[in-house]
C-alpha cells in the first residue's frame, strides 16, 4: 500500500512574525501580495503588516476580511484578485478567514501564505477549506491541490486571544495520537492519499505527549499573560503537529462522532476541540481501552477545561431518540467512523456516549 505523508511547505512559529509578513513573501519571490485580514487583526495590525511589505517593495492589497467563507465570497476576492497584478495570497486570521484565503489561491493558481492568530484548531497547516451558505450554513468541503506554501504562527498574537480557543486547540489535537493509532491498526487512507506514514504516526504521538507534559503549564501562563517555552511548544503541538498529524495519520471515531454532535442543539455553542474532546474519550470506550488511558485523557480534560460528560457540551436532557441522531450521524458511508479496526453501529456509539459520560462524573 501506498504511504503518503504531506505538509506546509515551510511552518514558521515566533514572537513578532506579523512584522515579518513581507521578508517571507520575498523569499518566495513575491513582488505583490493580496492579502485576506480578519477585522480585529486589521484594526491592531494594519500598520505593523503594511510596512513590512513597504521595507520590501513588495505591492500589497489588503482586504478586511467580511461576511462568510462562501462560494460567492471566494469568487469576489478572485474577481477583485484577478484585476490586480498578485503573485502570492496572505490568509490572517482566524478559521474562515484562513480558508477563504486558501479557497482564493486555489481557484487563482497562487501560492498562499497562511498566518493563524489563534491556535484553536489544526486547520491551518492543511490541503482543505470548508465553505459555508452566506447565511452561515455548512456547503461543502474544497480539496486542494496542495498544503500552504507557508503557515506562519505569531505567539505573541496568539498568546493573546481569548484562553478558551487555546484550550479548545488542544481538545482538537488531543484526538489526533488515538485517531491516528486507529487508521494505523486498519490501514485506512488518510487525507493525504494513502496510508500512514512512520514520520506522520510519531508527530501524532508528539503532539499527545506535548499536550499531556505541558498544557496545563500553558493554560497558566496564558492566562498570566506570559509567553513561555510551554506555550510555544502547545501552539505548535495545535497547528503543526496535530494538523500534519492529522492529515497524514488519519481520523477515526473521534471527529466521526463529533460531527454527530454538531446536529444536537445542546452543543450549539461549543467550539469545534471542544466537541472532539469528549468524542476522543467516547473513541477509547468504543475500543475497550485500558482503564488508565481513559482515566489519563478524562484528567487531562478536567484539567485544563475540557468537556468530560454530556452536561459540559451543553446537552443537559438524556433524551436517548436525541442522542440516537448523534449516534447514527456518525456512522454514515462517508464518515471517518469507517476508518475504525473494527465495525461500529450506532448503538454502540450510543452506548459508548453514556459510557463515556458516566466516566466523566
């Protein structure tokens, strides 16, 4: 079987890089740039972006970032990208900012310079963007033809934001090691293409191993306002480690029952790691892991904020019909569930959900 491991081209993490913007699009040869900006990123960030651009000679556009990452968003910015002489496409920002920059470069043929200012999930580093309605609602997800050409991560920003996108970062990376160890026991296809990948497998167990040593280190110092080598190595366990560990590993039961999640009306405002934080614990019952392992993920969780029980998402009725529609979500032909060793059906989904649950008490 074919092996496939893919990523950014270069990742680059530090303090200050928004200052730095135009010497990384020089390296790849730029001499103009079209760059998508989150409004808040915009307003504290507009000056610091456009004179490393000036110190370059490099043209740039910016372009605050409005409305949704739809279809008709990406077409406008292609159309107002298209009259302009671009040789390279800036993503900053947050998750739809970043993949409407990515769907941008796609459609237009451009290398794509991505720049997170918060590490909540491990999207930036991949070859997808997902499209919305302009109403908000899910569309579809865009395959690329390749991973950004750079994914620049500023600690100093994301250091920054609100802790509970960090925290939610780590619950997206924590399902990546189990995920992985799952397609690996299978020999699933990744999204990469093929199967696992030595290097993909131990960046999966890395990203584990760093969230498990220094997470709760993290969160403190965050929240002190202090930026560490702890919180240096959560960032990069968050965007890199996860997003190349997920990619090229493999997902599983985890994100397969979150998206399940996702149609439950309690978890309407719980965040994306949020949701595969517990999902993570409800794969391990499926399983029928050793008791430490769960105890081990369940403390973690509680740890540094993370949904252990059906009440932290927000689901406070035991309504089994409503839990059922989770369930079987889940396990539709074109879920990652099917990536699983083994067959799963969505009652034993349903009973891994309240067994996980009762853990979590």
């Amino acid at each position: 079987m074919t092996q496939i491991i893919c990523s950014p081209t270069k990742y680059i993490q530090g303090n200050g890089e928004i200052r730095k913007l135009g010497d990384y699009c020089l390296q790849l040869g730029a001499k103009s740039a079209f760059a998508i900006i989150d409004p808040y990123i915009f307003s504290m960030y507009k000056e610091d972006i456009s004179h490393s651009f000036e110190l370059n000679n490099i043209l740039i556009v910016m372009r605050e970032f409005k409305g949704e990452c739809s279809r008709n968003q990406v077409d406008e910015l292609v159309l107002q990208l298209g009259l302009k002489d671009v040789e390279v496409v800036l993503g900053i920002g947050g998750g739809k900012t970043l993949d409407t920059a990515k769907a941008v470069s796609f459609m237009a043929d451009l290398p794509v310079v991505i720049v997170p200012t918060v590490a909540s999930t491990d999207a930036p580093c991949s070859a997808l963007s997902v499209l919305y309605t302009d109403e908000g609602d899910f569309d579809c997800y865009l395959p690329l033809k390749r991973n950004p050409d750079m994914v620049i991560a500023d600690i100093d920003i994301i250091a920054k934001a609100p802790t509970r996108l960090l925290v939610a970062g780590m619950g997206d990376a924590l399902s990546t090691f189990y995920e992985a160890r799952a397609c690996r026991q299978s020999g699933a296809i990744t999204h990469a293409g093929g199967t696992s990948t030595i290097a993909a497998f131990s960046l999966a167990r890395a990203c584990l191993d760093t969230l498990l040593a220094e997470g709760e280190l993290a969160l403190q110092d965050v929240k002190q306002g202090i930026t560490t080598s702890a919180v240096e190595h959560i960032v990069e366990a968050n965007i890199y480690l996860s997003g190349v560990g997920f990619e090229s590993g493999g997902l599983a039961a985890a994100h397969a029952i979150h998206n399940g999640l996702t149609l439950h009306e309690g978890c309407r405002n719980t965040l994306h790691g949020e949701k595969v934080a517990f999902a993570t614990i409800v794969q391990l019952v499926l399983e029928k892991a050793p008791s430490e392992e769960i105890a081990q993920v369940i403390d973690f969780c509680k740890r540094v904020g993370l949904p252990v029980t059906l009440k932290d998402l927000g689901i406070t009725s035991s309504e089994i019909d409503k839990l059922m529609v989770v369930a079987e979500a889940s396990c539709t032909q074109e879920s990652p569930m099917w990536n699983m060793p083994f067959e799963v059906q969505a009652v034993n989904v349903l009973e891994a959900i309240l067994a996980a649950d009762e853990r979590g008490q």
